[in-house]
C-alpha cells in the first residue's frame, strides 16, 4: 500500500497510504497550490491497464467531478501518470457508516438525519444523471462532526464495461446490496440505488444485513425470491412503519419501489415521527404504497403570487387546455408576436438599472457568503478555498486575503460598526479579524465543539450569536470571548436546513433550524417569544427589513414569503414563486421597496438556476431579473444606501451590480 509514498502525480505529493481495496488503494496527499491535504485514489493496474475502462473512467471522473452537494465527496482532479489512474478527493477523517454501524447500533435520531442527507445526495446525483450502482456504507464517508459524504459515484458502471462477470462468475457490484436487475445484468436507474438504501437502512437500524449466503448464488436467490425478515427482529422499539418503508424500497420489480431517494427518506422519518402520514401494504403485490398527507403544519390564508416566466402568462395557461388543431398555427404566431415585443422591451432597458459595474475574481473555489461594509465601499466575501478577502467594491481591487482556516469558509458576517468581521468554517471555529489590518484577533470554538453554520451580530456590535450544528444559538460577548447556550433548538427529522437574523432594532433574534417553521427568540433572555409555520420545506433564509417591521423568508420550496412582525405575531404578507431551485438568500433593499432573492443550489430537475431575481416588496411584481454568473448564485446583498448590490456564485466570482438609472 506504500508502494506510491514520496513520488508526486500531478499536483499531488503522496505522504502515506490510508486505505485499501479491491479496486483501488487510498492515499493521503499534499496540494501544495491550495495549503490542503487530500485523498488520492489510485484505480488498481488491472483495471487501469484496459484501455476501455480507462476512456470509460475518463468519462465518469468528468461527469462526477460535476456534482455539487453538501454530502458528495468533492472531486478535485484526475489523471493519468504512465500505468497509474487516479482521483483526487476532499479528505474526510471520520471513518465510513460502515465504522459507526459496527461501533454500535445508531439511535432514531441520528438515523434519520444521517439517512435524510444521504437522500438528498443520491437524489440530486440522480437528476444530473449519475446512478451510484455500488451504494454501501463503506462507501459513506464521515467528517469528525458526523456528517455524510457519499463516494465513488460511477465507479462501478466504470468498472461494469470493463466485463460482466469477474473471473470466477461474480456479477460486478457487493452482492449484498444488489437488487434483481443488477444481478440479472439488466439496465439500472435511480430505483437500484433506492434498493440499495433499503438495505442500509434495514442495516443502519440493526447492525445487521438482511439477507445472508454463504456464496453470491445463494445471495442472489434470497435478493431474487425472499420478503426481507422484520426489523423489529433484531431490534426492539422500532416503529412499526419502519419495516412497510424497507420493504417498499426493497421490493423485486423496480416500478414498485420509491420514486426516488427522498421521497423515501421522507416516508421513514414520517414512519419514526408518528406523523400523518399511513404507510400500508399494498395488497395485490406485497409491496408498499405511501400515503402522503396532505397541507401539514402550513400557514392559513397566505395570499399567492405567482410569477410567470413566459412573457404572458394567459397564453401560456391557455396552451395547457386541450385545443383545437386549427389554433396551434394561430398560437405559434401569437408567440412569435410576444417575443418581438420582449426584444423590442429588452432594447429599451438598456439604461436600465441592474448593469454590472465590477467582477471581484480571485477565488479558487465557490464564493458561499459576502457581506458589506457599514459604508458600502468594501466588501468581505467567505470561500470553500478556505480563504476570506476584502475587496475595494469600486474597482474591484482585493485589499487583503485572510488565512487561517484549515478547512472550508462557509460564512462571513460584518459587524454594524465597520470594526470586525466574523467568519465561520467547516474546521469548527469562528474567526473574528480587523478588516483594516487584514489580521485575525479572535478565534472560538462553540460549546460542545460542534461547529458553527451561521452568525449573526447585535446593532450595538457587542454580541454576536452564532448557529451551530447541533441546533443550539450561543451567545458571544466579543470584549471578553466567552459565550453561553442561549437558545437550544430541537432536532427535526424531516427538514433540513437553517437560518438565521437579527432584527435591526435589537429586540429579536429570528431562528429556523432544520424546520418550516421560524421561531422568534427575546434577544435579551433567549427566551421563545412564538413560533409559526412558514413553508412547506425547510426555511433556508431569513432577513428583516430596516425598521424591523418586516421578515422575509426563504425556503427549499423555492418560494420566498414576506411577513408583518408588528402585531407581536406574523401576519402573512406575499408568498412568490421565487426560483426554480431552493431559495439560498434573501434580502431587503435598505428603503423596504425591494426584494432579492437567489438560488445558490443546483437544482435537482437538472437545470440549474443561475440568476438571482428583484421583487417589488408590495406587489410580489418581478422588477428585474440578474444573469451574468455561469453557476448558481449563492447571495445577492444591497449595499447600505441601496445604490448598489453584490452577488456571489458558485462560478468562484462576485458581481456588483448598479442599481442607479
């Protein structure tokens, strides 16, 4: 395994060897270029050596290197030196699930979050058209906060044209995970890989498999002809439902599996949280069929807006309505009309607002967070090259790179008096620096070690409250440094994502975690002032307006929702159909007038979202819509007097755009 050990491939220094198997060997590596260590692994020479597999291999390590997900491994780099094949990772240092199922048998509650963002991953990987075909949990990595990074997506339909069977007759693939059709050789989808899921589950909640055999033949019958045995089995206490899901996921004939991976995720965390949702058999097949209630926990009397994408939306109603075959010609030249007049309007806005005046290049990686000055002349900007810089907002100059995390830089937030910058990173600390001085003078841990996802700061800039992952707000006095448990969230097993603001006049802190709902908490005493359902998926985004009359939310929806606070309780505003793609940010022009929104996700339909939109804030009316980014767009933020606004994306670069006329 330490064959490789002090030779260099590519731009990768190898140290040591940290893994091995049948297929590959995994070292650790220094990135000199990027100041990180990595994961390199190295395709064994049989394989490496067939010129098939390795065009093959080319392909899929392109087409993988492509996905974007909080819980895919990210692929750095690949290639070739002489007979060795490699892939370049992020390295991971939690160990596999595999490790956490043999330590000993998870709890619910842990299940279900590990398994809800497993789902995500796998469906997302499913819409950009990436089956994983070898799922197992030896192939989902763990970080040292327990979080999932599923890998070696597309190894094994490499490894497949390579040759059906190995030497001794084995079907390609770990015969315990394998549906039917794998082992017949038949083509796959995403439906083999939510049989695969079923298995994990039913071995994620008792340490065990559910099919055994001493040879892959007898494991393939079993996989063939045999009704996975009861969970409850070999684990006492389990929800009953739990069993209807696995075999559901389970079942022989794909068509009467899930649909996809979260739709299975959803029906297990219903089935563990006793909620509405009926999980029966279906009695013509001995599967399952999910029954999904319907408007749970969702705001009443919510007036809608929604905004169409065609240039008129009457037609575009109309065309959905059976029709006559003499109108089709009739339409066609309605539509031709339609779209001279938008190019005609599209001439007449070119002195429009919303011009771009400045790209801030210099990143390395995707830009996830910025924030402005006091004064709207600088701009500080958080990215996954674990780096943050100042940037001159008019020329676009980088006044200062700060160094100092050791691993991802996912938020970055400006004190109100100009004096500090706070940042959080995946290393589990928050920074705090001198934006003037380019120089760190803080760095914390949150209580219990667990890192922080979101800050937020006071008015006065004296405190500073911080989201962690394990849903708890600490409180921070910057003078001193220390910090208490100020709020201590709850666990919710079927949303995930969180959010968090600080309302300009002081008094309150709004606080989503891994909910719909947005709890408001006394920013004095922590104490829960209410709670109110906001969404029908998790609320990803929040932000006051200027007097703090007026929350915006965001939400996995793609819905953005804007609510009057006056009362003591929201009253439902808007509700506009924002993005395409989850809501990632969302904000107030400084005179309440307008809203951003923006969608730094790709999106799970396949076509990703990359603009970022402008609302009236009164009417839900789309004023304007962003393009000049080549990948989602993470945030859109005004500056303080509102004569400009910045946004930053996935494609590594900030705009700032013009707002004048």
């Amino acid at each position: 395994m330490n064959d490789l050990v002090g030779r260099r491939l590519g731009q990768f220094d190898i140290l040591e060897g940290i893994g091995k198997g049948g297929m590959a060997t995994v070292y650790r590596a220094r990135q000199a270029s990027m100041d990180r260590d990595v994961a390199v692994k190295v395709i064994s020479k049989d394989l490496a050596n067939s010129p098939e597999f390795a065009a093959r291999f080319e392909h899929e390590a392109r087409l993988i290197a492509k996905l974007q997900h909080a819980h895919i491994l990210p692929v750095y780099d690949f290639g070739r030196e002489g007979e060795i094949v490699f892939l370049a990772m992020r390295l991971v240092d939690g160990g596999s699930l595999d490790q956490r199922i043999r330590e000993g048998t998870l709890t619910l509650e842990q299940t279900v979050r590990l398994f809800t963002q497993i789902a995500s991953a796998l469906t997302y990987a499913h819409g950009e058209g990436v089956v994983h075909r070898d799922l197992k949990p030896n192939n989902i990595l763990m970080d040292k906060s327990g979080s999932p990074y599923l890998t070696d997506f597309g190894l094994a339909k490499a490894v497949q044209t390579q040759t059906a069977l190995t030497a001794t007759g084995m079907v390609m693939g770990t015969p315990s995970y394998m549906p039917p059709e794998q082992w017949r050789g038949e083509s796959v989808d995403g439906r083999t890989d939510v049989y695969a899921l079923g298995v994990m589950l039913y071995e994620m909640l008792t340490g065990d498999l559910p099919f055994k055999g001493e040879t892959p033949y007898v494991l393939m019958y079993k996989h063939f002809d045999e009704i996975p045995p009861l969970a409850q089995s070999k684990r006492d206490k389990l929800p009953d439902g739990v069993n209807a899901v696995i075999r559901k996921a389970m079942a022989k004939n794909p068509a009467d599996r899930f649909a996809s991976a979260d739709e299975m995720a959803e029906a297990f965390s219903a089935a563990v949280g006793g909620s509405a949702h009926s999980t029966k058999l279906s009695a013509g097949r001995g599967t399952e069929a999910m029954q999904d209630g319907q408007g749970k926990g969702q705001p009443d009397s919510m007036p809608t807006v929604r905004v169409d994408k065609t240039p008129d939306a009457t037609v575009q109603r109309a065309a959905q309505r059976p029709r006559p075959r003499f109108l089709f010609p009739v339409l066609a030249l309605v539509a031709l009309l339609i779209i001279a007049g938008v190019v005609a309007v599209m001439l007449t806005r070119a002195h429009q607002p919303y011009q771009q005046l400045v790209k801030l290049e210099g990143h390395q990686q995707p830009v996830d967070a910025l924030a402005w000055s006091p004064d709207g002349t600088r701009i500080a900007s958080a990215s996954e090259d674990k780096t943050i810089r100042i940037w001159n907002a008019t020329t676009g100059d980088s006044q200062f790179i700060l160094r100092g995390h050791t691993d991802l830089v996912t938020y970055v937030a400006w004190s109100r008096d100009g004096k500090r910058i706070a940042s959080v990173s995946e290393d589990d600390t928050i920074r705090l620096w001198n934006p003037d001085q380019g120089e760190a003078v803080a760095t914390w841990q949150t209580p219990g070690g667990l890192g922080a996802v979101l800050v937020a700061w006071s008015p006065d800039s004296t405190r500073l409250a911080s989201l962690d992952k394990d849903s708890n707000v600490a409180m921070w006095d910057v003078q001193s440094g220390t910090s208490t448990t100020f709020f201590k969230g709850t666990f919710g097993p079927k949303f995930f994502g969180d959010a968090m603001a600080w309302s300009p006049d002081g008094s309150r802190l709004a606080v989503a975690i891994n909910s719909n709902a947005v709890t408001l908490v006394d920013a004095k005493t922590g104490d829960t002032l209410s709670t109110f359902p906001a969404h029908s998926d998790a609320v990803l985004a929040m932000a006051w307006n200027s007097d703090s009359s007026r929350l915006a939310t965001g939400s996995a929806d793609g819905t953005v929702r804007t609510w009057d606070m006056t009362s003591g309780s929201a009253v439902p505003l808007l509700s506009i159909d924002a993005q395409i793609a989850s809501v990632s940010a969302v904000a107030w022009s400084p005179d309440s007038k307008r809203l951003s929104s923006s969608s730094g996700f790709i999106n799970l339909g396949g076509t990703d979202d990359l603009t970022a939109h402008i609302w009236d804030a009164e009417t839900g009316k789309l004023l304007y819509t962003l393009q000049g980014h080549t990948k989602p767009i993470r945030q859109a933020l005004w500056n303080a007097d509102g004569t400009r606004l910045a946004t930053a994306g996935l494609d590594n670069v900030m705009i700032v755009w013009s707002t004048e006329k």
